[in-house]
C-alpha cells in the first residue's frame, strides 16, 4: 500500500546522506519501523544513490568543450552584442513588442479570463475545491466526516473534516503550507494541524474562511507539538460562514 | 502556533566558497563595464560546467556545443543587466537550464545513447587498459547511459546533485521551484534509476 508521508520521503536523501538532524532521523526511523512502503523505498533510494554518486567521478572529456577562440569568440567580436535597455518608455515598449511577448500577454489575458469565469461559477454554486491538482484518483465521498474533536478517538487514515482557518504559515524551505482548523474562531477551541506540500499544489484558504478539509489523519507526538494533524492535505473545498 | 522549523531559504550563493566570491564579483563588474579579455575569464571558468550539464540533458556533443554557445551568448547579452540578486554562477546555470530545457521541448528527437556520443571505449581511452580498467569503464558507461535515459526533469536533478553537487536550495534556484520539489524529484529519479540499472546489479 501506498504511504502518503511525503514529508518523510523528502527526508530520505539527506538521511542516506547523513545531514538529517537527530530529531528528523529519530521521526524517520520511527515511521519505518511501521511503514513497509517506506522501507523499501529508502532501500531502492539507497542504491540509486550509490549508483549516481558515481556520476561525480567520471568526468566529461574537457577537449570537447570549444576554447573561447573556436567558439563564441567571433560571434562576441563580431556585434552579437546585448541591445541596451531603452531609457525612453516609447523605445522601451517598442522593444518589448515582439511576437512572442504578445502572444504570452494573450495568453495571459484569456488565462485569466478563464479563471474569472470559473470563479464567478463556483461562488454561483456556493463551494469550490482550492486544489489544482486533479482529484480524479481520490474518492472524495469515501473519507470519514468527523467533527475536529472526534479526530482524537478516530482510527481510519483518510478524513474530512470543517472549520475556521487560522495562522497561515508557508515554510519556504520546506516547501509547505501549514494552517490551523479551529471549531470557532478566536475561542482557543478544539484544532487540528493542517499541511499541504508538494507535488499536490494548493492555494491556502483565506484566514477566518470556513472550509471542509480532506486528507489523512496522523498525531504529531514531537515534544514541541502534541496535536493531530491532517497531513498531507489532499482537497480544500471552501464553505459557506 | 510554534512552528520553530519555519526560516527563509538562505541566500547562499551556488558552488562559489567565500574565497572565490570576491573574485566572481570583479569578474561581473568588469564584464559589466566591458572590460576587454574578461568574459573570455567568465567562459572559461564556467565552459566545462555548462557543457556537462547541456551533454547529459541533451545526449549529443554537437548539440551540446550549439547549447553552450547559445548560454553564452545570452550571458554576454544580459551582462549588462545583470543586478547581483543572484550569483553569477546559479544565473548562468538557470540560463543553461533554460535553454536545456527549450532545446529538449524544440527537439523532441529520439535519444541518442552515450556509445553514439563518445565512440567505443577504445576511442575514448587512448591509453592502453588494464582489465579492470576497461571492466570500470564499461560499469561507469551504463550508469551515464541510465541517467541519460531518464526523462528530461528527473535527469536534470540527477546531473545538477550528483555531476555538479549543488544543494537542494540552489536545485531549486537554478530550476525555479521549491527545494521541496526538488526533493521529491529526486526521489523519484533515483528510485526510476534503481529501477533501469536493477538488471545490471550484478555488474555494477
């Protein structure tokens, strides 16, 4: 089966490689005790790795690459120099009027005339998926609706559940978008954790927006956390306050 | 909500020690001001490393020259607008991923294997071998050609890690998207080359 740890699998080259940090190893090795996919996947990782790491020691005979004199040299001599920026915006606009800039500025045009028609047909309907990733392969309909407090005595992997979105936080470096779900907002109420991470790209939910989430349940239990989680967040479907 | 992992991505720049980086910066200044015989420093400080990325992306020597060509040229065009919010180094690498990447959408050709870039292993090594040089030679042939088969984006993360030993961070810099993405990328590269040299194991 399947393991959707992706936030795990990320760790897994820098674990091989030993630059994993203690407590990132200790999470690591603590999920493949349980995870047979896992398991086999650093295995498979492991080698891959050995195999490419031997790219590093064949190099690429260097004569073949042109010496500057055989190669640009005579295009750069020979006026293949950079256009200046215009200082005028007339010359500025003029340069920038090539064919391909507009057709990008076309495209872009009817991209977000696009969007706006199906922005306008989902606040007709009343709810929409913030995903951009199809959900073709997830059945929505098959994951358990609970209430934020009954995440604490639920057992199936793969949940939706509502409430107010708050404390947006993107983690650049990690690549992650993360989200507290509170029952009502601003009243120190039951929450859960909320994650998205690649490869499945998300817009997050406005802060104070009432939202359904769907994804798979897990306890963080690192000394500084203690909560649940839904991790990896797999659909974001906006509600109605 | 203490999320003590949290901190931006540090604006390290690629592959250049902090000896070299005052250097990397006259060099840019004098190209900037067109100084004569300083971009010939700039090509061959970075030819090798550029042609090594554009040979294993594109698979083919002649092709690969064209693509250095192109780089530079875009690099002595843009010198002039160049604003330091990068290193010279992660700028020509993207402009090489770039056209890499522009060459490979244009092409659309069949891959051409490594044998038919670099000749039989006689040809490549002059020098007379022993066996276990040749045997060495031929393990190395089948891991290049592995990588080289591998489909474009995985290949890139594979040679940028692996042939050019750059960080996730400056990974994501040069391909323009989160080192999380390169991460996962890499991941399935390495497990897809895992997959591809599985028969070969016992050789390898």
């Amino acid at each position: 089966m399947t393991c959707l740890r992706f936030d795990l699998r990320k760790k897994m080259i820098p674990y091989i490689e030993g630059r994993l940090a203690g407590p990132g190893t200790a999470r690591l090795e603590r999920h493949l005790l349980s995870c047979d996919f896992c398991r086999a996947l650093l295995v498979r990782l492991r080698t891959g790795h050995q195999m490419a790491q031997r790219l590093a020691w064949l190099s690429l005979a260097i004569d073949e690459v042109p010496q500057f004199d055989s190669g640009i040299a005579g295009l750069v001599a020979t006026g293949a120099t950079g256009r200046a920026w215009p200082s005028t915006w007339p010359d500025r606009l003029e340069a920038l009027a090539t064919p391909r800039v507009v057709t990008v500025l076309a495209a872009v045009v009817l991209l977000q005339l696009g969007l706006l028609v199906v922005s306008n047909r989902a606040v007709l309907l009343g709810e929409h998926s913030r995903t951009s990733v199809s959900t073709g392969s997830i059945n929505l309909a098959e994951f358990r609706q609970l209430t934020i407090p009954e995440l604490r005595s639920n057992t199936q992997p793969h949940v939706a559940t509502e409430g107010y979105v708050e404390d947006v936080h993107t983690d650049e470096e990690e690549g992650t978008v993360a989200f507290r779900l509170v029952e009502r907002p601003q009243s120190g109420s039951s929450f859960v954790v909320c994650e998205i991470m690649s490869p499945i790209q998300m817009a997050p939910p406005p802060e104070g927006s009432r939202v359904r989430v769907y994804g798979v349940e897990r306890y963080d239990a690192q000394q500084d956390r203690k909560w649940y989680e839904v991790n990896p967040v797999l659909n974001i479907v906006a509600l109605k306050p | 909500m203490d999320r003590t992992k949290t901190k931006a991505a540090p604006a390290v720049a690629l592959k250049i020690s902090p000896a070299r980086a005052p250097e990397e910066h006259r060099l840019t200044v004098a190209a900037k001001r067109g100084e004569p015989g300083v971009f010939r420093e700039i090509y061959n400080a970075y030819r090798a490393r550029v042609y090594n990325l554009a040979l294993y992306s594109i698979g083919d020597s002649a092709q690969a020259q064209d693509v250095l060509q192109a780089v530079f040229l875009k690099v002595f065009r843009g010198l002039a607008a160049f604003r330091f919010e990068s290193s010279l180094a992660t700028w020509i690498y993207r402009i090489a991923h770039n056209e890499c990447r522009d060459h490979h959408r244009r092409r659309k050709a069949p891959f051409v294997p490594l044998e038919a870039v670099l000749g039989s292993t006689d040809e490549v090594d002059p020098q007379p071998s022993s066996h276990e040089q040749h045997a060495r030679r031929e393990r190395d042939l089948i891991i290049q050609r592995a990588v080289m088969q591998l489909p474009f984006k995985m290949r890139e993360v594979v040679v940028l890690k692996y042939v050019e030993g750059l960080s996730y961070e400056d990974m994501a810099r040069v391909l323009g998207c989160a080192p999380g993405t390169v991460a996962s990328r890499l991941n399935r590269a390495l497990a897809e080359l895992e997959e591809r040299l599985r028969p070969f194991r016992q050789l390898l």
